[in-house]
C-alpha cells in the first residue's frame, strides 16, 4: 500500500507525523510525506534517512490558519494534486482540513489535531470577531471535511467540537496519539523539580500559571513545545529567577536529547494548557514517569482519566496547592508518577496508533492495493 501523508513542520503535529511515518514504513507501506509552513533544517529530517520506502517533498506553503493562506491555497492544492498524479497513491492521509475537498480520485483520511475557531474560544473564552478572513477559514474548514472519506480525532472531545463548530463527516474515527516508548527514560532517579513545557507569552500553553504562586519544587520552564535541531554552536538562552519562595529557570528550545534528559529527571509534569487537543508533551513525561498535574480540561480528562491530578481550570493558585500536596505526600506522587507510565504503557503507543490506522485505511482502499 503506498500513502500520501501532509503535515506541517510548525507544532507538534511533526512529532506525531516522525511517529506514524516511521510506525507505516516499518510495516512495509510506502509513504510519500508533504510538509507545509516552513522547510525543516536537515537535522530536522535526519530520522528520514534510514527509512526505505520513504520519499519526502517539503513545501512553504502557508498553512490554512496563517495569515495570507488564501492566496497559496489555490497553488498548494495544485501541487498537491500533480504530486498525487505522479506518485500515484491508494490512500491520502492529510493533517489539514484545506485539501479534503481536492479534485483527485483517492480515498482521503484527515487527522484533526485542532482549529482556529475552537482554539480562540478555549483561550481567549470568545468566538472570534466574524470577518472575512474567517468566514473563508470556516467555510474552507467545512469543504474539507465534507470531501474526506474518515474525519479521526485523537479524541472524543476533539471530534465533538469539530461536529458542533463545523459540520459532522460523512464518517469519523477517534485514534489517539502515540509515542516509542523506546524514547524514553522512566528508570532515572527523579529531582525533586516540576517540568513544564510552552512559551511564557503562550496563552494556550498558560505556563505563566506557575510563576504566579510559591512553589515547593524548583520549576523548570522550556519555551517551546518541539525539539531543536543539534546545533553546531550552543546557544544559551536560560535565565534563572530565584527568591526566598519560587525558584524558576525559563530555558529556551532543547534538542530532544535535551528535553528527554529533562522529562527523565523531573518527579512532576505541569500540563498547564487551556487547549491540548493533542497532548504530546504530557504523553512524553508519562512516558518518562513523571507525576502528571494537568488543568482540568476535557481533553486531560478524557486522555489521563484517574492517572493524572488536576488544578482547577486555569488556577494557578489550584496549581500551586496539588504541587504542595506532591511535595507532602512523596507516595501519593510516585503513584501517580506510576499510574501514568502505566496508562501510557497501556494506551499511547506508537504501535497501538499504527495498529489502528493500518485497520482504517484497510477498510478505505480495494484488496488489491494491500499487497501492494
């Protein structure tokens, strides 16, 4: 079976798309990948290079939530549409609404990882203000759903907001993310710190909640939710902040090594963020045994059910409180730390997620294709 997957290089739907390209070619699938938004730095793909049956096209094209992506809407889906009649795929598993609708005959699955319209409304508690630019988003947001053959959402909250904000698909699956567990270090004697991850000024990722109280645990911020790529020349970007009740260090972007280092060493994982319809970042720290203290969202809740603790919504000061509560009670937080890795263990694997969408795209294209 030979698949067309899209993705974009700019959040972490770059790891999820590493894990399912690698996860389709190691069972024998050819994989032709397209990248929008920006061209990755060859360090970026170097995970590409061992991986026969794969050949990867990068775009810039802006992705359908930037401004100016009406103008390159109509070129990306020509291109696309070329490339789909050179390479000649059974199946097109996209991770942008904006194609669903392209004029080719092939089934196509498209993965929502999130929109605008519900992105503003969870972070800034609003619909956004009606214009132009958002009615073409909205309605191109529907002809993409409308033209798929499976809308999957890593979630059923997730589904349900693209059915209330959009329109229901003609069908829908719910497959939820995965991670190698490989990646990670869950045997790592734990410092007593709390781990979080997202930029100070990201209201989504809401960090911010736990420089706002006095914490019991030195925190540790990275400020931005993807790796970096291995630099020739080291750039420092920490900055420490201490004083007699918070320790707070604010470091820049990691590499992975860097940031698997430190989910390995930190005892508690702050999932902080007002939308997550994702969850990759706390999924890496569950995997790294890490105690999971999440906002309570539906997305959290539905992903961690009783293996995580939750703050009340968006309080740092509920935040605060279960971290003390951590630092008193060092049983209670390896038992969370192991009702995580356990769920994880169970439930968000890399191979649990290939397993599922092998079983859909089965279903999609003729037999012959199969064996193909």
């Amino acid at each position: 079976m030979h698949v067309l997957v899209t993705t974009d290089t700019l959040s972490s739907s770059w790891t999820y798309t590493r894990e399912l390209v690698t996860g389709l070619v190691s069972r024998g699938l050819r994989v032709t990948l397209v990248s929008f938004g920006e061209i990755p730095l060859p360090d970026q793909t170097a995970w590409m290079d061992l991986l026969h049956g794969l050949e990867y096209r990068p775009t810039a094209f802006r992705l359908e939530w930037m401004d100016g992506a009406p103008s390159d809407l109509a070129e990306s889906s020509a291109f696309l549409a070329n490339l789909i009649r050179e390479v000649d795929p059974d199946l097109l598993h996209l991770h942008q609404f904006c194609h669903g609708d392209l004029k080719v005959e092939v089934p196509r699955v498209i993965t929502a990882h999130g929109d605008l319209i519900s992105w503003t409304q969870a972070v800034q508690g609003r619909t956004p203000q009606p214009s132009r630019w958002l009615q073409w988003y909205r309605e191109t947001v529907i002809r993409g759903i409308a033209g798929a053959d499976v809308v999957v959402a890593p979630s059923a909250c997730m589904l349900d907001t693209v059915i209330s904000t959009y329109r229901r698909p003609r069908r829908a699956a719910i497959i939820c993310p995965g991670r190698n567990p490989i990646f990670f270090n869950p045997y790592v004697s734990k410092d007593d710190s709390v781990l979080a991850v997202g930029r100070l000024v990201d209201a989504g990722k809401q960090v911010s909640l736990l420089t706002q109280h006095p914490q019991p645990f030195p925190v540790c911020i990275v400020g931005a939710d993807h790796a970096l790529p291995v630099l020739r020349i080291p750039i420092r970007a920490d900055v420490k902040v201490a004083t007699e009740k918070n320790r707070v260090a604010i470091r820049g972007p990691q590499t992975e090594a860097q940031l698997r280092a430190l989910y390995s060493r930190a005892a508690i994982y702050a999932a902080t963020a007002r939308y997550e319809p994702l969850g990759i970042t706390p999924l890496e720290a569950a995997f790294s045994r890490c105690a999971i203290v999440a906002n309570d969202i539906p997305s959290f809740r539905e992903m961690w059910g009783d293996a995580a603790l939750y703050f009340r919504t968006n309080d740092g000061a509920s935040l605060a409180e279960n971290l003390r509560r951590l630092d008193a009670d060092r049983g209670l937080r390896q038992a969370y730390a192991d009702r995580a890795y356990a769920r994880a263990r169970q439930r968000f694997t890399a191979k649990r997620m290939i397993d599922d969408y092998i079983e859909l795209y089965r279903g999609l294209v003729p037999k012959s294709c199969l064996a193909a």
